[in-house]
C-alpha cells in the first residue's frame, strides 16, 4: 500500500495557481448557476463542497481566501494531517470538513474530532462507531452537538463500492435515528460508473423522497461532482461535491 498522494509538486509561482484556482471555481459556479436556473432552482439551494482528497494544504487555504468554507476529505489519515495543516497555513478562515469516502470503524475516532458531518455512512456497525466516538467528543468538549450524517445511498446496490442498497435503507435510517450521537440530515449518492446520470439520479431522488417520508428532518441531498453535476440538480440535489473541474486533474503517484 504505497499509494499515496503526491507532495506538492512546483505548479508555477503560488499567484499563477491562485489565478488557476479562482478561474475554475468561477466556472464551477457559473455552471451551477446556469444548472439551478434552468432546473428553475434557487441557486442557494445547492450548497458547493470542493473535494480535496489528494490536494496540498496550500491550495485549500487559496480555496478559502477565495471565498470556499466546505472542504470533502475521503482518507480518514490524509484528512486528519490537512485539517491541521490548513488551520496552521489560514488559522482565522474557519474552513469544514466533510467526510466523503468509505470509513473504517477503527478510523471513526480520527474524523469524529474536526469533521462537520459524515456523507458515508452505510452500516449499522459504522453507525455505532461514529456515535460512540461522537458521544465521547461532547463529554470531552471536542464538539457540541450530535454528530450530523448522510446516509450513502447505492444505486446499483454494489457493496464494494459503499453505500447502503435500497432494501437497507429504511432499517438503517430507523437506527441511526435512534443514536444519540448522530443526527440524520440526509442521503449521499454517486452515480454508478457507466450508468446514465439521469436514471441514476432519478433513483436517488426516490429513495431521498422515501427517506424524507420516514425523517422529515432529512433535507440534504448530497448528488453530482464535476461531470453529473447539472444532472443531479434537475433531480434536486442541495449539495454538489466538486473535486476535478476545481482542482484539476487527481495526481496520484506510488513512492
Ligand atoms: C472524488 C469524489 C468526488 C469528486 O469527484 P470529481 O469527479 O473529481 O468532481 C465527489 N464525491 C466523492 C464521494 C468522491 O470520492
């Protein structure tokens, strides 16, 4: 296991990578704009989640002197060590972090202190963990209130890529509810890959509105990232988790 991301490489001087950035998070934003307008939408209704697994502190704190505050990690280890890092290069910017990717239970304990709210959640088991930990963050005064979760909804009910099949959604939103450490406020999905987004996100926005049925208090709808966003919004997602078309290509390199 040595992949790992890549340490910052030279990307020109720091202001050239400031334009860069600012340019793609103004396209970012003119297309979700134009995507709320033509789905006849609230633009802010869909709030903007820049993804920024495998990305160097120094370009997420440019992303917070550029206006961005939510942050999606998927590394519970990675995740941890940019928090901090991000905090010592911009300590006044306040930045969140959301937890996007598949979630050990051992590595519950490591998110549960500095993250805004888990998107992945998908077993009872990983429920537990999360709560337990969260329980322990209050009494310790790491955080204040219960833990906010989305549930990952599988479209295609594959179990290796996460997420919670249709079958299993109800039981599993019946006991994260019962959790005093956790707090239901919604689903998360991503397409399946090959899958055509506006079936895949027609889906989702079922099992969200049957979600919504059982957990009234349920209102978010994590759906769409760079290539399936305007899809996701015509099918009434309230959160979009931006990576590539923000920060380019993911360099990825073994060492
Ligand atoms: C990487 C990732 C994203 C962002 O994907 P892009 O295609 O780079 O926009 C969104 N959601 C999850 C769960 C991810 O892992």
């Amino acid at each position: 296991m040595n992949e790992r991301p890549e340490s910052p490489a030279p990307r020109g001087s720091g202001q050239d990578r400031r334009d860069d950035l600012a340019r793609r998070l103004a396209r970012v934003r003119e297309t979700v704009a134009a995507a709320c307008a033509a789905a006849g939408r609230d633009v802010a209704e869909v709030d903007l989640l820049a993804v920024t697994k495998t990305v160097p502190a120094a370009d997420v704190a440019i992303l917070c002197g550029l206006g961005l505050r939510d942050f999606g990690e998927n590394r519970a280890q990675e995740a941890a060590q940019k928090v901090e890092e991000v905090a010592g290069l911009v300590p006044d910017a306040a930045p969140r972090w959301f937890f996007v990717g598949g979630l050990q239970r051992n590595k519950a304990r490591v998110v549960v202190p500095w993250v805004t709210r888990v998107e992945s959640l998908d077993s009872a088991r990983l429920a537990d963990a999360l709560d337990a930990q969260a329980r322990r963050a209050v009494d310790d005064g790491l955080r204040e209130g219960p833990l906010p979760v989305l549930l990952q909804y599988s479209v295609d009910g594959d179990p290796d890529r996460g997420g919670v099949a249709r079958e299993g959604l109800g039981a599993l939103a019946a006991h994260v509810s019962g959790l005093p450490g956790l707090r239901l406020d919604g689903l998360m999905a991503v397409a399946p890959l090959g899958a055509e987004p506006d079936e895949a996100f027609a889906d989702v926005a079922a099992a969200f509105s049957a979600l919504r049925d059982d957990h009234p208090s349920a209102r978010v709808l994590s759906a769409g990232m760079s290539a399936d966003l305007e899809v996701a919004i015509r099918h009434g997602s309230t959160c979009v988790r931006v990576g590539t078309a923000l920060v380019g290509e993911r360099r990825i390199a073994s060492r």
